[in-house]
C-alpha cells in the first residue's frame, strides 16, 4: 500500500480546520443575520402599518367618501413602493378595505379568525400567521389592532410576499460564499505548502538518497530565513562533514597501500634476489639486514593502525594511576640515548619539582613522550642540535613541553602534523616515519581528556607542549 505523501496529509488538516472554522462562521453568521433581518423587517412592517393605521384612523373619524379614498390611496403607495398587500378589517372581522384589485373577492367578507386570536387582538396583541390567497401563493400576514380610546375599531393586516424568499437566498448566498472559502483556502493551502515545505524537503531528500549512493559533493540550495532553511544548513554541515571523511577515507586506503606496498616490494626484490643468486653470498646479510629494518617498519606500521583503531573504535582502555611524569621523562631519554649520542644531540631536562606527581596511564604515557622526543630527535639539527624538556605544575594540570631547534614547521603544515600519514617534508622516503606518530599521541591524551598544541619560536626551534592531570603529592 503506497503510503500517503505529507503534502496530502497537510491539505486534508489544513483543509478540515479551514472548513470547521469557516462553517462555525457561517452558522454564527447566517443566525445573526437572519435575526438582524427578521428585527429590521419587523421594524419596517411596524412603520408601514402605522402608516396605514393612520390613513384608517382619519377615515374612522371622518367616515366619508374623501377619507376612504385617502385610505386606498395610502395602502396603494405601500403596495407600489414595497409590494406589500394590506387588508382592513372592522371590528367584526368584515373586509372594508384591500390595496390590490386582486384581493377584491374578500371585500364584504368575515375574515377566517379564530376567537383566541380576535381575543388577542382586542388585548392589543400584535400578531403573525401564514395566509393563502385565491391563486394559492403563501404570504406572511402581520395583523395589527386598530385601538382608539381602548375601544377596538378593527384590525390591519399587511401582508409580506418576499420575506421567504429574501431569507432562502440569503442562506444560498451565505453557505456558496462558505463553500468557496473551503475551496480557495484548499488551493492557497496546497501552493504554498508545496513551495514552502514540500519542495524544499523533496530536494533535502534527493541530496539524502545521492549523499547515500557516494555522491558526497552534493548540497541543497534554499534560501529560506526559516526552519526549513536552518534545516538545509545543518544538512549542508553534514555533508560538507561525510565529505572530508569520504577524502580521509580515500587518502587513508591511498596512504597504507602506499605505505604497506614500499616495504613489501623491497623485500621481495631483496629475497628474489637471494633465492635467485643474483645477489654474492657476501652481500646476503647486508640485504637481510635492509629486509629485517623493512619488516620492523611494517610491524611499527600495523601496530601503529591497531592502537588508532582500537582507540577510535571505543575499545582503547586506559589503567589510569598515579605516576610521577619525571621519572618517565627520564625513563625515555635513556632508551633513546643511542639515537641522542648518534646525532650529537644535547638534551636539557628542567624539573622544577623533584617529582611530578600525576593521573594517567603509565604504558601509553610512556608511548606519548617517546614519539614527541623521537620526532624532537628526528627534526633536531644533526651535531648542534638541541632539545630541552620541562615539566612544571600549574593548578590542576602538569605542563610537559619538549623542545628542539629544528625548522619551524610551515603555517600551511602547523594544523595537518596530527592527520594521520602526514609528513612535512612531503616526501615518502622516510624509512623510520609511518607518519601516524602524532596522530597517535593526540588521539592518547584526547583519551585522557588532556590537550596538546605546537609552537613555531621563530628562527629558534619547534616545542611541543601537553597537559596531564595533576595528583597530589
């Protein structure tokens, strides 16, 4: 079963509450108008019939033939201006009197009232009843008691042909005009949530499912200063997001091919060479020797991988203790003191406690302050080359800087030294570098909740600085 799109979802509310509402109105609206009709035509019939309630008084008083065609004179007026019948009835209930020449035939009779209504009209009841006339067509008949000097002279009746009619139509005009509103609100509704809502969600969906497919270049454009367009930057952010992780992705794969690939090659070429007696026997353990320094650099570069994997997987767990970062310090400097002596590097260690008592993992410490002196070894200039370490307590942190003289790294380089396989020289050569060296550090101390930054010291060196979490002595 297809389901239904939120465009028709929205119409169908939108209209339903249009419709509720505009029909809630039209019924307040129709009662109210029909009760400021029926006060309006009750007024308008009261003054009409004082009208001729007058004109009959004159001609009670005078009672001749001058007064009487004053009287038909006034009921012909109302006739000709309102189309209003009128009938005068004496107080016997007799016709005496009629506006139309068609309403001749009731002259000289007793009108049809009954005894309590005649009762009420003597009382001075005004009263409202239907009546037929000779071609069967119905009118409202208002009947008014002629009373002079509490004594009851006969009745006025006016009669009302259009009331009925006027109402039916003004119903029909009413509930057409409802129904239109329903109509137009529902197209107004479908426009501008289909320009509004619904296209700018169609596009969002379509960039969604392309993002799904690969195509991580894709954005939306909506320039809408709503949610919709807040929607449509979030949604750009994440793109812009899946995109440089798409370009990490593709550059790492790039990178441990390239990396994984060097040293296999040499090796095969090396052992080929060997089996094949291409190479003299007394060159065999020179070759080995490269073969061996090769398959340490693999194994650096695979463990390398599966520490970044695990500590970004989740699965990286620390043995947090109480430790004293001096005595690594120290601990580290002497098993790199081969690669020290070997590039005549002078190493200054600054203590400003005798111990420096902090919280962290001892193994992965360790590991951070290696790689930092091995790239502070690496960079250092060769025979006057210097690196100076400090650690100093400030608040709750340890501060452990390592400093060397090296080149500054380049502006352009400074933030990409952590990306992992990123090498500064921008060369592959190296044969001792993985290039994950200070991914790997950050990614550590990132584990400990700890921060680490570079310095350029302009024509001076490069120093490295990292916190650790102080513990009391």
């Amino acid at each position: 079963m297809r389901k239904k799109g939120l465009i028709f979802k929205l119409l169908i509310t939108f209209s339903s509450i249009t419709a509720g509402v505009l029909i809630l109105v039209g019924m307040v609206l129709t009662t109210w108008i029909e009760r400021e009709y029926s006060i309006q035509e009750s007024e308008r019939v009261s003054r009409y019939i004082e009208i001729i309630e007058e004109a009959t008084s004159e001609f009670l008083n005078k009672n001749n033939e001058v007064g009487y065609e004053d009287l038909k004179n006034s009921m012909k007026i109302i006739k000709v201006s309102v189309d209003m019948d009128s009938i005068i009835l004496d107080s016997q209930g007799y016709v005496y009197a009629v506006s139309d020449e068609k309403l001749d035939y009731l002259k000289y009779s007793k009108l049809d009232i009954s005894s309590d209504d005649m009762k009420s009209l003597k009382l001075g009841e005004i009263l409202e009843s239907s009546f037929v006339r000779e071609d069967n067509n119905k009118s409202i008949a208002y009947y008014k008691p002629l009373i002079t000097d509490n004594n009851f002279n006969g009745v006025v009746i006016l009669l009302e042909n259009s009331k009925a009619v006027n109402t039916s139509n003004l119903h029909t005009i009413i509930w057409l005009l409802v129904l239109g509103a329903v109509v137009l609100s529902s197209i107004a509704s479908y426009y501008f949530a289909k320009k509004i809502l619904i296209k700018p969600l169609s596009e969002i969906n379509n960039v969604a499912k392309k993002l799904a497919k690969g195509e991580v270049e894709k954005r939306v454009y909506i320039d809408s200063q709503d949610e919709i367009g807040d929607l449509a930057e979030s949604f750009n952010i994440m793109a812009e997001s899946l995109e440089k992780v798409e370009n990490v992705r593709r550059e790492f794969i790039s990178n441990v091919s390239h990396e994984i690939r060097s040293p296999i090659t040499s090796i095969k070429g090396f052992i080929t060479g060997i089996l094949d007696g291409v190479i003299p026997k007394d060159k065999e353990n020179y070759y080995l020797k490269i073969v061996n320094d090769e398959v340490s650099r693999l194994s650096r570069l695979v463990t390398d991988l599966l520490d970044i994997s695990s500590m970004e997987s989740g699965k990286f767990k620390l043995n947090m203790i109480r430790m004293d970062i001096n005595e690594i310090i120290t601990l580290c400097t002497l098993n790199l003191e081969g690669k020290i002596e070997q590039k005549n590097i002078k190493v200054d260690v600054i203590f400003n406690n005798n111990h420096e008592y902090c919280l962290g993992d001892r193994d992965r410490i360790i590991q951070v302050v290696t790689n930092l002196l091995e790239n502070a070894i690496k960079y250092g200039r060769e025979y006057d080359g210097r690196i100076q370490i400090e650690t100093y307590a400030k608040g709750d942190s340890v501060f452990v800087s390592i400093f060397n003289n090296g080149p500054n790294i380049p502006k352009e380089d400074i933030n990409k030294i952590w990306e992992r396989f990123y090498k500064t020289d921008k060369s592959r050569t190296n044969k001792i570098s993985t290039g994950l060296g200070l991914s790997i550090v950050r990614l550590i101390l990132t584990q400990h909740n700890q921060d680490i930054w570079v310095n350029n010291i302009p024509g001076k060196g490069v120093k490295f600085t990292f916190t650790l979490k102080r513990e009391e002595k």
